[in-house]
C-alpha cells in the first residue's frame, strides 16, 4: 500500500491551489499596475500610448511584462 495517506495528498493539493490563487493574485496587480503606468505616462507620440494600452490590454501579463522590460 502507498506510504503516503490521504490527507497529505489533499493538502499538496490545497497547498498547489493555494500558491496559483497566490500567483494570479501578483499577475493581476502587476496588469493593473502597468496598465495605470501606460496611461499616466507621457509618451513622444499620443499613438504610442494607445498602442502600449492596446498591448497591455489583450496580452495580459505576458503583455505588462513587455510594457516593463520595453519602457519603463
């Protein structure tokens, strides 16, 4: 039979839910965050602003991560 009981496998479980809610929680700050940069930002050209937002937007956090590495 398995060493390990029931009830460890359930709170690996909980424990791995816990941590992913805990992940998009970050993911989710970190979009907003800057989403609110883009928009507050003063860009050279009022087009580049909207294409920033545009990426942020539908990219999400893969998008914000470009939006931080690329600008900010």
């Amino acid at each position: 039979m398995n060493k390990m009981g029931t009830g460890s496998l359930i709170g690996g479980f909980l424990l791995l839910i816990f941590l992913a809610i805990i992940f998009i929680i970050l993911f989710f700050i970190f979009w907003i965050w800057m989403l609110i940069d883009c928009l507050k930002r003063n860009f050279k050209n009022e087009n580049d602003k909207i294409v920033w937002a545009l990426v942020i937007i539908f990219l999400g956090a893969i998008g914000a991560a470009i939006y931080y590495f690329a600008v900010k």
